[in-house]
C-alpha cells in the first residue's frame, strides 16, 4: 500500500468491470489465493529453494490495484486489503437494477460508471431480468423503489387510452 | 448118508457097505460138491419161478380185495348218508315248525298292537280334523268381517282422494294462471336487464380495451428492445430520478 493515503474500503475506487459483490467476492479470493501462493515462496527462499514467479493475475485485481495504486508484495498489506475488500463488500450500498432482458457487461459497466459517479462511489449493482417490463428499468434502493419502465407508463397512461375509445365509439355510433 | 447112521457095522462088509464105499469112492467131495451148486441153482430157479407166481397170485389177491372192499365202502357209505339224511330232514322240519310257530305268534301280537295303535291315531286326527275346520269356519268370517271394514275405509278413501284432486286441480289452475302472469312480468324485467348488461358490458369492454392493448403491447414490444438502445433512456431517466436516489442511497 502506498504510504501517503491509507486505503480502506470507503475510499476504494472500483474499477467498471467490478459490478456486483460476486465481484468483489471474486477479488478476495483471488487475492487470498495469491497471498497464500507468495507467503509460501517466501517461506521456501528462507529454506533456501529456488525462486518462485509472482503468480498472474486477472484483469479484474491488476485494474483495481492499479487504480487503488496498492501492491500485493507485503503480506501485511495484503491481509489489511483482504480485509478491507470484505468490508466493502458488506458495507458496499447496493442497488438492484431489474431489465426487460439480460444486460451486456459493457452496459453494466456503463450504468456503473453513472451511479458511482453520480450517487455513490462503491456502489454495487445486482442486475436482474423481467421482460414484462417491455423496456427501461425498475430500480430499488435499499428503502425505494423507481420504477421506470414502459410497463409503467403504460400503465399511468391507461385513464387517457380509455378516454380515446369511447370517443372513437361515440364517432362510430 | 443119514439115512444108513444108524445101521450097524459088521465085520462083513455088506452089500449096502461096498455099495456105500463104492458109492463114496465113486461120489467123490468135487462130484458132490458139483451136485451141490446143481442142486442149488435148480432150488433157486424153482424158487425163482414159484416166487413170480406167488407174486402174481398176491397182486390178483390184491385186486380183487381192494375191489371188493370199495364196492363194500361205497355201499356202506351210501347206507349211511341215507340214514343221515333222513335224520337231519326230520331235524330240520321239527326245528322250522317251531320257528314257524313263533313267528306266526309273533306277527300275530305286533298286527294286534299295530291295529290298537292306528284305531288310535285315526280317533285323534278325527278329532283333530273336527277342531281345525272349527278355526277355519271362525276366521273366515274373522276375515270377511275385516275385509269389509277395509272395503268400507277404502271407500272413504277415494271419495276424499277425488275431493283432494278436484281441488289441487283447481289450485294449479290458478297457478298457472298466476305463472303466466309471473312469466310475462319476468320476461319484461330480463328485457330490461339484458338491455342494461349490454350496457355495462360494453363499457366494461372498453375498459379492458385498454388493457388487451396494453398486453398485446408488453408482448410485441418486449423482445424488440435490448438494453444498449434503452441505455441512453435509462441514463436520462436516472438522472431525472437522482436526487431521489441519492437521498435514499444517504439514509
């Protein structure tokens, strides 16, 4: 970690691509995976075996350390981090974004970008799919619900359809 | 020779001696004892012969005995079973007389008890015959005397029956009147009703209108969109809601 900010889990930057806590969940295990790979090679060099490479990484951890600007060579950061990332992902806001029909990675990563931007850095979306919707979204917050989609309006515009009949039977008779 | 032990010797020898000397040089001990074996086979085949004639005379004897003796049994024997069957002839009569004699008796005093025992019996079935056609006589007229009783209420009966139906004729005369009268007030009463739920059904219809358009909208429209051409919608419309959700993300 570097030295002149301390990182922990309210000032994380998430990358786009970590859109849900599965994501993040994914981030703890790959890096409790790597600390146990590098604390074992560094227990090998003190016993004197040959030199182990780093492990790789995913796209996923190199984007969020970098972003972050932290590292994974000191096993005390990597504990602090794996037990900040576990924070983050308990504490993290969560909204539930529900589609008409399944959302591609870049959209999510799009409607991400907004919401960290726009209403909460380290929030989290769990996306969902009900085509009765037709289109739009239906959002609910942790105590709200928004409902925007065409099912919705259709619905607030029924009163006005019906006016519109009977004055189309009205004509007819 | 034996016959000549006895005579007495003299000095002389006398004729009969030189006769015996002559004879005894002349019958020397091989000339006798050829006499002898002669002598002996003659007696032997004399014997011979004389036993196969004893033997024939014995089996003759023999014969003629055994004859004689079967005819003497077989005419002993024929006295006898006559005898014997004559004894058991009278044997067997007098022995069935008597048996006759007691069964007769017998038979006699079971036909006489047989007898006693049905002049009884008839006396009682008469008797008996006389008592039943006394019940018999009492519940005819029993019966009659009812049968006239059940005749009468019959009667009574069906006289009340035909009032009964006379009258529930009439009733449903009159109800069928009043039905009549119920039918056509009804049918005007449906007229109007059917006229008024045409009405409202019609309306109702239009209200439903709306929402079978809705659904024929949900469904062709649901699957015509994907979510990158409703990005820029959903962007707009969340960021008219933002404030919104900002407050509630702070809460």
């Amino acid at each position: 970690m570097s030295d002149t900010e301390v990182k922990t889990h309210e000032n994380f930057v998430l990358p786009s691509r970590v859109v849900s806590h599965v994501d993040v969940s994914r981030l703890v295990t790959e890096i409790e995976w790597v600390d146990n790979a590098m604390t074992t090679a560094e227990v090998r060099i003190k016993a004197g075996g040959a030199e182990t490479a780093i492990p790789a990484l995913s796209d996923g951890l190199t984007e969020f350390l970098s972003q972050n600007q932290l590292t994974l060579a000191d096993s005390g950061d990597r504990a602090d981090l794996i037990k900040q990332l576990r924070l983050l992902k308990d504490k993290a806001p969560i909204i539930h974004m529900t589609f008409a029909s399944p959302a591609d990675h870049e959209s999510l990563a799009q409607l991400t970008k907004w919401v960290r931007e726009s209403l909460h850095p380290q929030a989290l979306i769990v996306d969902g799919v009900q085509p009765a919707l037709v289109a739009g979204v239906y959002v609910r917050t942790p105590n709200h619900v928004h409902d925007m989609s065409l099912r919705a309006v259709l619905a607030g515009q029924r009163g006005e359809l019906v006016k519109e009949l009977e004055t189309l039977r009205a004509s007819s008779n | 020779m034996g016959l000549f032990q006895h005579k007495q010797h003299s000095d002389k020898k006398s004729p009969m001696v030189e006769v015996f000397e002559y004879e005894k040089n002349f019958f020397d001990e091989d000339f006798r004892v050829g006499i002898r074996d002669h002598a002996r086979l003659y007696f032997e085949k004399v014997i011979q012969e004389n036993v196969v004639v004893f033997k024939q005379d014995l089996d003759e004897a023999s014969e003629a005995i055994s004859a004689d003796l079967k005819i003497r049994t077989a005419e002993q024997l024929d006295a006898s079973i006559a005898r014997l069957t004559i004894d058991l002839k009278e044997h067997i009569t007098k022995q069935l007389d008597g048996q006759f004699a007691e069964f007769t008796k017998a038979a006699k005093e079971a036909q006489d008890v047989a007898l006693g025992s049905l002049t009884t019996s008839a006396a009682a079935l008469e008797e008996q015959h006389k008592q039943l056609g006394t019940t018999l006589q009492k519940s005819i007229a029993n019966q009659s005397l009812m049968l006239e009783n059940s005749f009468q209420e019959n009667m009574k009966n069906m006289t009340s029956i035909k009032e009964a139906n006379a009258s529930a004729l009439e009733s449903l005369n009159r109800s069928v009147d009043e039905l009549k009268n119920q039918n056509e007030q009804l049918t005007a009463t449906l007229e109007k009703k059917i006229a008024t739920q045409e009405e409202s059904l019609m309306k109702a219809f239009e209200g439903n209108m709306a929402q079978v358009i809705e659904h024929y909208l949900l469904g062709a429209l649901s699957e015509q969109y994907d979510l990158k051409a409703q990005l820029p919608a959903i962007i707009q419309q969340m960021e008219a809601n933002k404030q919104a959700l900002l407050d509630d993300m702070k809460l």
